[in-house]
C-alpha cells in the first residue's frame, strides 16, 4: 500500500464527522486508547490536521480507506447531504426504491441538518417505502409527516403527503380512512380557501375513488362533478384530467360504458403530452380496463393498451401499479380464449401487488380464480375466489365482494355444488345489502365547498 499523503483536504474535517456519525460512533469510540477525544473533536471541526499514522487508524475505525477520509475517494456516507438527497430522488424515480432508501437513511443520519433538507429526506424515505410495497411503514411515515405540519408548517406541510398517505391506505384497503383523511384536508381547504391547486383537485378525486369502491357511487360521482367544476374554473388541464380519469370509471360503474371511454380518451389526451410517464400508463390500464367492458369487449385492443401500460411501469412504476394491470391481463387473456395465460398474469399480479396491498391483491385474486375455473381447475377458483370475498368484505368494499362471491356461486353451481352455490349466493346478496344500507345512508350531497 502506498504512503499516505501528510496533506489533507478541506473537505476532511467534513468527510471524518460525516463518516463517524453514519458508522454510529461516538468521538470517545474513534479516539480509542492512543488519541483523546478533545483531539477527535479538533481534528472534525478543521483545527489540526492528521499525520499519516494517525490517518490511517482513523480509517482502520471507520472501516474506510485513507483515500476516502481524505476526500480522494466520495462515498454515500461522505457525500453532502443535499447530492445524497438528489440521488435519493433520482434512484426512487428510476424505480429502485431499497438503493433510494440508502441515500435518504444516509441522509437522515446526520446531525445538524437544515430542517428543509431533512424534511425532504423524510419525504424521500416514505416514498420509497411505498414504492418498495412496504405500504404500512409508509402510511405510518406520511401520517407522522402530517402530524408534523401542524406544529411546523414551513418545513413539513405538503398536499403532496396527505395525497401520498391517501393513497397508501387506499392500497391497504383503508377506505374508510381515506375518506376520513381527504374530508379533514377538504375541510381544511375551505378554511383557508385553498382550492386553487391541482393537487386538492386530484385529493377530492382520491376521496371519490374511495367511496366508489365502497359501494357509494352516488356520492363518488356528486365529488367528481365538484371536482371538474373546480377543475375548469382553474383553467388547469392536470387536474381536469385526473378528474375525467375517475369519472370515466364512475360511468363504467352505471353502465354508460361508450361515455367512460370517451371521458377516459380525453384524459389520456393530457397524459400523455406531459411528462408523467407512470401516470400515463395506469391511465392506458384503466383505458384498458374500459374496452374490455364495452358491449361487445374489445379484448385484443384492450390488451394492447394494457402492455403498453405495463411497459411504461417497468420503471416508473410500484409494484402494486403493475399489479393493477396484470389483473386486467388476465381477463384480456380469458376472453380471447388462453386461460393458461390468465392464469399466468393472476398469479404475477399477485407477485406484484405484494401482501399488503389488500384491495389490490383481492382483486388479483379473483382474476385468478375466474382463470383458474376456465382450465377446469373448480377446487383452486373456490379457494381464490372465496379469499378475495372475505379480504373485500373486511375492508368494506361490498360491491366487489359481492361480485367474487356470486362469481363462486357460478363456479360452485357448475361443480354441481348446489348448497356451497346457495351460500356463495346468499353471501353475495348480504353484500349486496350493505352496498344499499350505504347508500341510504349516505348525505344526498356533499358538504358546501369554498368557491375554487
């Protein structure tokens, strides 16, 4: 090995503290038995410089090599906070989340930090829990967050975290709690008279989105009408689109299938003039999602929108994201008549979505167990098709429920499973039942909102 340089730079002082605090030592650890950790402290605040010898056993404690604490070498751990954040952010919009975790976890360890800069690590770091599928350690992360805001507002307050946190819970199957969550924001909005932003419009459209899966249509679609108003008065193309996109799944949803495509063309019109390449492809899935539910389906078109979909994910996207897409694969793949590739897609969607995403992994399942009826397999579709009512009948999504269950009735029924038919049946209608209680109960309109 060569002789260490006796000359450091003036980055050293920087580089030694910045890589002591990521290694987790103390200045009394660093110091050992030969130096003191008045030294250490001089030696980190650019008073002394190291000879050779001492350089070299400071690098030996701090697992490096001289060239790194000297500054010859970056490393994450020497890296200024601010680049480590960049690359944070670079990594987790290329899609590798654990390699963004690093850089945010690097940066979150340093002491002394601007509180902006730390606020955005923090953000950082939740994202790229979400987008590793690790969904409730980024709900518990975005709700801190937000917690956060009210005593500090500068630094931490963030639409963008309260849309994010809505919609981890969303994928959890929270629904209720989203509803929860965006009507306090919403309320919050009229209070300061902050409608005027495209991201409290696509909140609203989160909140419709919740209710729609909970079996309220009808308030789903009195919020999106709301929203599109708004939407237009902003003279904000972004936001009039994220509306169009759930609306388009509310006319699905009543049977005007030509008028939720229409509104979905509209809406990737938008999308995909920007730049927001994931936003664009789940749009081509829920464009796909529509043709294969025209009368009559278009499946071949709408597997063609559905890979494209999924190829603009590979990157982009989060794993629960695919998943999405992988469903409707399936049942691209079941209606042109290949139920080995139904099946194939059910189970990759499964993979995909990851065991917290709850709503999203019902749904694979029911794909699957539909795929899985076709092949003649009745014992595995009754299994799938049985987990997927249960899972969406805890988070109260009963219209879905009700479909999986009626879907096991069919399946039951062709078994020849006449009584297990019954049940699967009856099931469906107490779903069916509660979709209605929901309603009834539900206010006629939402609450007055602050003129946008």
């Amino acid at each position: 090995m060569s002789q260490p340089s006796q000359s450091t730079s003036a980055e050293f002082p920087r580089r030694l503290r910045a890589l002591r605090t990521a290694r987790g030592i103390t200045q009394r650890q660093l110091a050992g038995d030969n130096l003191s950790v008045s030294y250490v402290s001089l030696l980190e605040t650019g008073r002394r410089s190291p000879g050779p010898e001492v350089l070299q056993q400071l690098a030996d404690r701090l697992s490096c090599s001289v060239e790194e604490l000297r500054g010859d070498i970056e490393t994450s751990a020497t890296r200024p906070a601010a680049l480590a954040v960049r690359f944070g952010q670079l990594a987790l919009e290329s899609g590798r989340a654990e390699e963004a975790l690093d850089h945010f976890g690097t940066v979150l360890r340093t002491t002394d930090l601007d509180p902006l800069l730390r606020s955005d690590a923090r953000i950082g770091a939740a994202r790229a829990l979400e987008a590793a599928g690790r969904l409730e350690e980024a709900a518990r992360a975005y709700e801190t967050l937000v917690q956060e805001a009210i005593d500090a507002p500068t630094y931490l307050a963030s639409l963008g975290v309260v849309l994010s946190w809505c919609g981890c819970l969303f994928e959890l199957g929270q629904l209720n709690r989203v509803v929860e969550v965006g009507v306090g924001a919403m309320q919050q909005f009229d209070r300061l008279d902050a409608w005027d932003s495209d991201g409290a419009i696509q909140l609203l459209a989160t909140v419709a989105s919740a209710h729609f899966e909970l079996g309220d249509v009808g308030q789903a679609e009195r919020l999106l009408q709301e929203g599109l108003a708004r939407a237009n008065r902003m003279h904000s193309p972004r936001a009039r689109a994220s509306v169009l996109w759930n609306a388009s799944q509310i006319a699905s949803e009543r049977g005007r299938h030509r008028e939720a495509l229409d509104l979905a063309e509209e809406a990737l019109a938008y999308f995909r003039h920007g730049s927001d390449r994931r936003s664009t492809a789940r749009l081509l899935g829920a464009y796909g999602y529509l043709l294969l539910r025209q009368d009559p389906p278009r499946p071949v078109e709408a597997k063609e929108a559905l890979q494209e979909a999924l190829a603009g994910l590979t990157d982009s996207g989060r794993g629960f994201d695919r998943g999405s897409i992988l469903v409707e694969i399936s049942r691209s793949h079941l209606m042109i008549g290949d139920p080995s590739s139904a099946v194939d897609a059910a189970r990759q969607s499964l993979v995909e979505a990851g065991p917290e995403a709850t709503l999203q992994g019902a749904q694979a399942r029911t794909a699957l167990g539909a795929a899985l009826a076709a092949i003649g397999d009745a014992d595995g579709a009754t299994v799938e098709f049985a987990r997927a009512a249960e899972e969406l009948g805890r988070i109260h999504a009963n219209r879905e429920a009700a479909r999986a269950w009626a879907e096991l009735g069919n399946v039951l029924a062709e078994a020849g499973d006449a009584h297990g038919a019954v049940r699967a049946f009856r099931h469906a209608t107490a779903e069916l039942h509660l979709v209605q209680r929901h309603q009834s109960t539900a206010p006629a309109s939402p609450a007055p909102l602050a003129a946008g």
